[in-house]
C-alpha cells in the first residue's frame, strides 16, 4: 500500500485553507522572505495557523525556503527555520545547500526543491545521502524517466509536478532575469523573459521567426496521467501557483483530487491516500474554466510537438465556439454554451494576436460586447478566459472536508463511555433508568459534529441500553471525544538529529561545467562545495554564461529537428533570439543531450 499526496499551492493562509477543504493532502506555502515566490509571503504566525488546520486531516504543510542566500541573509533565515520548526511545519524545500545544513540543525525535515535541478537517479541519491526524504523531480522528465529514477533510488520519495504553468529553462538554472533586468529567479524575482517576444536570427541576420513567442510554454496538465505517474513511482502530485487566486486553488485541487480517489477505487489494495477526510462540492470542477494557457503533457510521453504557444504567453480560457454572425453592435456564437453578462471573451485576430474584450449583455447566444472588437470575423474561434457563473461559485464557501467516524457509547459502573475506533472518553454519570426510549436523542445531541472536521450518521449502543442521560452530559461527551480524536489525529515528526559531517560535496551531475551553475552564494554553501568564495551568476556575473538550458527546442519546435524526422534547416547557424530593445542571445543545440541551450553572449 502507497500513500499518494496531493500538494496544492497557498498564496496565504485563505488559499491554503482552501486547498485543504478541495482535497489536498498536503500545501506548500512560503513565509515573509526567502521563497522562491518573492510577491507570495506570509508571516509565521499564519502559518502555524495553516498547520493547525491541515494537521487535523493529517493534512502536511510545507514552507518553501528555496531562493539562494546571501551571507548577510543568514543570521535571520537561521531564525526563520528555527521559528518554522517550533510552530510544526512539515518539511521546508530548499535549494541552497547552506539553507540546507541550517535547517537540518534546528531538526527540519528537508525536501530538494526542484531548483536544485532534480533530473537524474545520481542526483535523486546524492540529495537522498544528504537527508532529503522528498525531492522533487525536473518538470522536464519522461514518465518512464521517473520510473528509472524510481527503479534506482526507490527509498527516496519522488514529487512531480502535474499542472500549472511551465518554466521554459530547467528550474534553478535560469539566470536570463537577472542578466536582463537585475530581477534573480533563484531569488524569487522572476521577470519573465520567457514569456517575452522576440525575433529568431541566423548566422548572417535573416529574419527566421519575427516578433513571436519563441520561449512561452503552455501549462502542464497531467490529469490523465495520474496513474501512469504513481505506477512509475510517484508518490507526490504537485499544483504550481503560489501566485494563483483562490479560485484557481479550489478548482484545481478539487479536479486532481476527485482524479486521485477514482485511480484509488479501482486499485484499493495498492494506493490511499496520505491525509483523512471526505470532501464534498457546491460545483463540478472544470480545468478549462481556470486560467491557462493552453495545456500540454509537456514530456510525459517523449517530446511532444506544440508545447509551447508561439502566438501569446497570456491566458485563452475555455473554446466555446466560433464567430457565426457579426452585427453592428453585437454578434452570434455557433454552439451550445451558456453565456453570462461579464464573461471575458477572446481570440486571435488574422495577425494572430490575441485580443480579449467583455460582454456587457447576453441575449440566448447573441452577445452585446461592452465595446464591438474591430477586428472580430465570422467564422473565428472564441475562448472564454472569464466565467462569470463559475466564479461565482467559486467566490462562495464550495466544498466541506469530513472525516467519518463511527461512535460507540456503553455504560460503565461508574457512568458512561463513548468511543471512536481505538479514541475513548469517559464520564462519571449517575445512572437513571430511561422511562421512555433515549435512543433517538441521544444519537442526535453526540452526532451534533459541525464546527468539527468530524461527521458522524449514527451512535452504537447496546440492545439493552435504556438510560436516560441529559442533554449536558451527552454534550460533555461529545467534546471531550473530539478533543481527544483531534489531539491523536496527527502524530507531528520527530526532530531529526543535526546532520554531521557536511561537506565538500561536489554533485554528481554533468550540467555543471560554468562556476555560476551550482548557485553557491555565501560562505556556508562554500564550505559544503569546498569553494573559496561565491560564484553564484548573481554576485559574480560572466559575459559568455549560460543563461539557460531547455529542453524546449527551437528546432523542433519549427520542424528541423533531423533527429526527429524533421527537415534538414537551410539556416546557417548559429541561431540567435534578439529581444524588442535589439539585444541578442546566441542558441546552442545540444544534440547529444537533446538540448538546447541560451547564451549570454552574442558570440
């Protein structure tokens, strides 16, 4: 039997408490400083809130603490973790490997963030030797990937991204911010070059591609392949945003979390999953009605063509339908959708660009945009990026968590005892005979449960039992169980010892061979490499680095790939990416490695 958790981002404690109601089994949030979402903090104070909520349900709150540090930051991410660890947080993800060390000498159980650039079993069994009970694996990876991972390091629990938005670089090897705008993704100031337009050059200047999307990646969708991903080892299903609303929180983990429990009904001898309680919806989740940007399996299954949307990095929605008649102020949907005033519409005009407008009224399928887009043709696919009744939904309380218990009440010779599975309370209580039957009372004032996260139908009791107990008491009862069921319900980790010996350390993977790669930013991550000083691209910039490695591949992507069954290019390379403002990065295809990488340098 495998236990199957379903992480779920929290912006805040709201989202996090959402998360956990919709059916996640764990979350990951970030606190004031140090995450690798620099706009998503939150005090400690929330989220020792979070984790009285979620350990209710056995439910595991996670804190990411995965941006580099540098040396003057030490002393207070030193505080932040012991603080951390005194309000029961679950595990913290890091990246840099003094974080790493200071977080296993306050007893924190430590996961590999992704940054770290978890792609092969060496560097899964490298991060494993070093105290990681969870790593979490490169977006990149191929579900037969993961399971050789898994083959290799089986001892090592593996978390795999399964929706949300993509970065176009392997994560923690992406310096194009900082080099462009002084903004480090390794320190949660991600600017977005990738979703930025840019011209593809060759060799001697010719225009390839003009003004187009090169590097935007569509979302990760990996709904329906759920159970290929926990049948190669996967233990642990990740939602990215931590930068998400609410709604995106609710509707996505309820979608995965519904996914989970039918994979689970068809093979209950093999998976459950890791936290407790029943969830029930106000609504039928949907993952076309949440922000994306169109869906991709991404590698799952080997490279996959369109992963990446060349014409716009913004959000299309749902399709639902196309253009039929177009009037002076108004225009028709062929389709059954329902509409609603406020939906957000949009589509790709002849240029292909993407422009978005809003209903103002709705007529059966004829809509009154509040301003009649120009450029609006019949026969155009339209997407609706805003739904107006589903957010409305979704603005209001839409599920309840419940954990199901069974009660028992007996008599005792001194009053009475009332139980749940191996969970039993007693009260002193004098016995008075019943003169009229108590059965139905009694079973209405102890299954009085709300405010709980506890639901009972009905109470056990003898066949002989024939007492009257007051109301009071019965309510007495009741409390003190779920008193006692709450403080049993989650058994909190146990500190771990301080990790010993701790470095030099060198990692096992050959992406390393420029200094900037293994992100070393002050003295403690030194002394585990066994370095002098920094090298870390934000503190010690290079004109030839390289400022990404992407699986993504131009070449493919526009059908020259000879590898895989594409034309021979009649470009001369090498290819270059040149943004609005006229500078340049030169492309290196790393065909050995099925690879292409993005250089600083224009040479």
């Amino acid at each position: 039997m495998r236990e199957l958790e379903l992480l779920a981002p929290a912006k805040n404690l709201e989202c996090g408490r959402a998360a956990i109601d919709h059916g996640a089994d764990a979350v990951y949030i970030g606190a004031q400083r140090f995450g690798a979402r620099a706009a998503a903090g939150n005090s400690v104070a929330d989220i020792a809130e979070l984790c009285r909520y979620a350990h209710q349900f056995a439910a595991k709150v996670y804190v990411t603490v995965n941006t580099i540090i540098y040396d003057d930051e030490l002393e207070a991410t030193r505080c932040l973790l012991h603080d951390l660890a005194g309000v029961g947080v679950d595990a913290v993800l890091v990246q840099d490997m003094g974080v790493m060390k200071m977080a296993r000498e306050v007893g924190l159980t430590v996961h590999a963030s992704t940054q770290t650039d978890n792609r092969s079993a060496e560097k899964v069994r490298w991060l494993s030797s070093l105290g990681c009970e969870q790593v979490v694996l490169a977006r990149e990876l191929s579900i037969s990937e993961i399971a050789e991972i898994h083959r290799q390091v089986p001892e090592t629990k593996l978390e795999v991204f399964v929706h949300g938005a993509l970065c176009v670089s392997y994560s923690g090897l992406c310096y194009a911010s900082q080099h462009c705008f002084g903004r480090s993704a390794n320190r949660g100031e991600c600017a977005q070059f990738c979703r930025m337009k840019f011209d593809l050059l060759d060799a001697e200047g010719r225009v390839v591609e003009h003004n187009r999307y090169l590097l935007s990646l569509r979302d990760m969708n990996q709904l329906d392949n759920l159970e290929a991903l926990a049948e190669a080892g996967a233990t642990s299903f990740k939602i990215e945003g931590r930068l998400k609303d609410v709604g995106y929180v609710k509707n996505v983990t309820a979608a995965y979390s519904q996914r989970l429990n039918e994979m689970i009904r068809r093979h209950p001898d093999r998976y459950c999953r890791s936290s407790r309680g029943h969830c029930t919806y106000t609504f039928a989740p949907n993952l076309d009605k949440t922000f994306n940007r169109g869906y991709t399996t991404y590698f799952a299954h080997g490279r996959q063509p369109d992963i990446a949307c060349f014409d716009t990095p913004k959000a299309l929605g749902e399709y639902v339908g196309k253009v039929k008649e177009i009037r002076r102020d108004s225009f028709s949907v062929a389709g059954t959708v329902s509409f609603a005033n406020g939906d957000g519409l949009c589509f790709f005009t002849a240029n292909r660009e993407l422009q978005g407008f809003r209903v103002n009224r709705v007529e059966g399928n004829r809509l009154y945009p509040q301003h009649m887009p120009a450029d609006l043709r019949s026969g155009m696919a339209l997407y609706r990026s805003s739904d107006q009744a589903f957010d409305r939904l979704l603005s209001r309380p839409s599920a309840e968590r419940k954990i199901p218990i069974t009660m028992s009440l007996r008599a005792t010779d001194d009053g009475f005892e009332l139980s749940s599975g191996d969970t039993a309370v007693s009260l002193a209580i004098e016995h008075q005979t019943a003169e009229k039957p108590q059965r139905d009372n009694i079973v209405r004032q102890l299954t009085k449960l709300g405010g709980t996260p506890y639901a009972c139908s009905d109470v056990d009791m003898p066949a002989d039992f024939n007492y009257f107990i007051p109301s009071s008491q019965l309510a007495e009862l009741r409390r003190m169980l779920v008193t006692k069921l709450a403080t049993r319900a989650y058994e909190p980790y146990e500190p771990h010892e301080p990790y010993g010996s701790y470095g030099p350390h060198m990692p096992y993977e050959p992406p390393y061979h420029q200094p900037h790669l293994l992100n070393i930013a002050n003295r403690e991550a030194c002394r585990f490499y066994g370095v002098e000083a920094p090298t870390a691209y934000e503190l010690r910039p290079t004109p030839d680095a390289v400022l990404m490695q992407c699986r993504h591949c131009l070449r493919y992507a526009l059908g020259y790939c000879v590898k895989h069954g594409g034309e021979r290019p009649t470009w001369k390379e090498p290819l270059y990416l040149r943004l609005g403002d006229g500078r340049r990065f030169r492309l290196e295809f790393d065909c050995r490695n099925c690879q292409m990488n993005v250089y600083a340098s224009a040479r």
